[in-house]
C-alpha cells in the first residue's frame, strides 16, 4: 500500500463484510491509497476515475485474455474462445463484431412491448400483496424472461438456468476458491440440447442467428462451431441475467431510500432513463475489473511486474469527489456518463437492453406503487466474483 496512513487499509474482494458495503473502504483507498497493493492474495487496485478510466482503454498492458475475474485469473484456466469479455484482440475484435451484428440496438427496441408484458404479468401476480421478494418475485424474472426470448429457450426452461448459472458463480464462504476447467463446459451443457433442437427448427431468436453466422477469419468466411455457439449462448445468458437483476434490485432499494426522489419519478416518467443512469453510477452492478498484467508497468510510482493482477475497481471511480461533485450522494439529477457499462473494447454490448429493461420495469413499478419500503434487516447480499447486488430483498408495498 503507498502512504503511512493506509497502513491499517485492508481491501478482499471475497470477504463477504466487505462485499456487503466496500464504499467506505475504496473511499479511503481513494484518498490514502490510490495503488493499493494485496499481499494476501497478491494483487493490485486502482479506485480513482482517472486511473481506471484510462486504464479501461489499455488494452495492451492490462490484458482480459486470462479472465476479468480475480477467480479466473489466479486459477490460471485456459478460457475457451468466444468469451469476448475474456479476449483480447484481434480474436475479441473478431467475436464482437459478429455479436455486434446479432445484438443490434434496433432489435433491443423492437422488444420492448413484449419487456413490458413480462413486467406486467410478473407484477399482476403480486396483486394484493403486501410484502414479496422484489428479487425472487419481480428482478430476477425480468432479465431471464427477455434473453429467454431472446434466446429462443423455452420458459419451462429459464427457471433451471439461472440457478445453475447462480450455482456456478456464487462465492461459497468468502475466500478464494479455484474455478474449475469444468465450470465453461458445465455453463455450455445448459444449452447444448436447445442448441441442437434450434438447428431443426429455426425462428426468429437468436440462437438461430449463431447457427447461421459465419465469420471471417484468414480472409475467409465459415460457419462458427458448435463450441461458439455454445460460448456465445452461455455468455449473453449469464452477463445478461445477473446484472439486469442486480439493477432492479438497487433500484427498489435507493428509491425506498430516497422517497423525495421518488416523487418526482412518479410525478414525471421522462426522468427516469436519467435515474436509471444514476443508480448504474452509484451502485454498479459489476463493480471490479480484473486484468492480467502483460508488462512491467508504473502507477503512482511503484512498478508493477509483468505477471501481476490489477484490479480496476470502476465501482469505486463512479463515486470519486474528483470527477464527481458529492460523488458518494445520490441524486437521479446528476448528468454525465459513469464507467459501470465499462469503457474502450470491453465496453457492455448490451448495454442499451439493460438500461431499456430497466426503465420498463420501473415505469410499471411506479405505476402500481408510487410508494414502497424495504425491509434490509431481513435482505441479503448475493456474492459473486463478477457481480454485486441484492440476492434477497423484501419490499414491503402495503
């Protein structure tokens, strides 16, 4: 750690304490220690806006071909292509720009009348209610019915993937644990049967989609494997459930907890993309970045040697004072862009379905109940290595 004050600074992204609230910690390792250094688990972190902002776009030094995932990278798997967030260029470049083609903005817009009807039907089974799971009942449902749809995997089948996707990624005692060559081959064999079916039977979804690409490599066209498919199927499902989820969860949370602002939302609905944003900002839903150190490089002075793990903690830049006036308040009228969808190559591509599914969810919140609370003695934080958010929230609505 750089400075004589952070000598009492301790920073673990698998202790669960920690997890729960790291603010007040990357606030002091913002001010005190701006290169944090891990000797337990032998890692580095940036916190400030500047540096992880910068050091998002550096590709080159700060490598995601290992993994972005502290996990991944200290159990030195040989991760599979087609994990665009695990590659570096040129195969990243290769595998975005076909995703890009498939994952289209126009095709996130056409899909928003059936969003609102998930959000509805979800919603009209909670009628009467008083107190339900905004998690279990209402967040994790949104996501996973829209890239079900998507996908073109029958609902029947939805339930039965997340929690298999939330097995494999949860965090069992907040220590490190090894990740498993087995858990890609696992996260394939949850579509491996649709996969095949779709083949048979093409529609409009985009599973069928991957079936019929081809991309470009040597010059030439071909089909992508069965193993790409897989990969890219297993990929858009997983990033694509959890962090929705996480989304709407922070969002019954900061409201509850901020009832003047939540007025104005009810008051005037075309605020809400603006407070979407700020949510993103304040509570990112994947908050840390890890990369695979390439070469010797410098921050704040010290070197840092090839082979090394930083940590780009994009959670804690979003509330940095220096690039965000009383960063650490919340405040649905804040303009400018946050670093939660990522920045550079590895920027989310699915960015624009989130923040639409997130909208939709809280128009037809807003709608039912201009008013709610949660119950936080009684929620619980979900821990995972990738994401951070709620995995049981009570809302109370009576």
């Amino acid at each position: 750690m750089t400075g004589a004050s952070a000598v009492d600074l301790y920073y673990d992204p698998f202790d669960f304490a920690i997890d729960d609230d790291p603010y007040p910690i990357w606030k002091r390792m913002r001010d005190e220690a701006p290169l944090y250094v891990n000797e337990k688990y032998n890692f580095y972190a940036l916190s400030r806006y500047d540096d992880v902002s910068r050091e998002l776009h550096n590709w080159a030094t700060y490598r995601s071909g290992r993994g972005t995932t502290i996990d991944v990278i200290m159990s030195g798997l040989e991760v599979p292509p087609g994990v665009i967030l695990f590659e570096d260029p040129p195969l990243h470049d290769l595998h975005r720009r076909l995703l890009s083609k498939v994952f289209t903005p126009r095709r996130m817009e056409a899909i928003e009348d059936r969003v609102r009807g998930f959000c509805v039907r979800a919603l009209d089974a909670l009628a009467g209610a008083e107190r339900f799971d905004v998690i279990a009942d209402f967040g994790a449902l949104i996501p996973m019915r829209t890239i079900g749809y998507l996908l073109g995997i029958p609902e029947e089948g939805q339930q039965h993937i997340r929690d298999s996707t939330n097995a494999e990624i949860g965090l069992k005692d907040g220590a490190f644990q090894s990740v498993s060559a087995s858990a890609f081959e696992n996260a394939y064999q949850l579509f491996a049967d649709y996969i095949e079916w779709r083949a048979e039977h093409p529609s409009d979804d985009l599973m069928t989609q991957l079936l019929n690409a081809e991309v470009e490599e040597d010059g030439q066209l071909r089909p992508l494997t069965r193993l790409e498919v897989l990969t890219y199927t297993s990929m858009i499902a997983g990033a694509g459930n959890e962090t929705t989820t996480r989304l709407i969860g922070f969002i019954a949370q900061l409201l509850a907890q901020h009832p003047d602002q939540r007025r104005e939302l009810v008051a005037d609905h075309s605020l809400i993309p603006g407070a979407i944003d700020e949510v993103l900002r304040y509570q990112a839903p994947s908050p840390v970045q890890a990369r695979y150190v390439a070469c010797d490089t410098e921050q704040h002075g010290q070197r840092i040697p090839e082979g090394s793990i930083m940590l780009l903690l994009n959670g804690s830049a979003n509330r940095d004072e220096r690039h965000y006036p009383r960063g650490e308040e919340f405040d649905i009228h804040r303009t400018g862009a946050h670093l939660s969808f990522g920045q550079g190559l590895h920027f989310c591509l699915g960015s624009s379905l989130a923040r639409m599914q997130a909208r939709v969810a809280l128009e037809e919140m807003l709608r039912r109940w201009p008013q709610w609370d949660v119950d936080l003695e009684n929620a619980a934080m979900a821990h995972t290595s990738s994401v951070r958010g709620w995995g049981t929230l009570p809302m109370i609505v009576g």
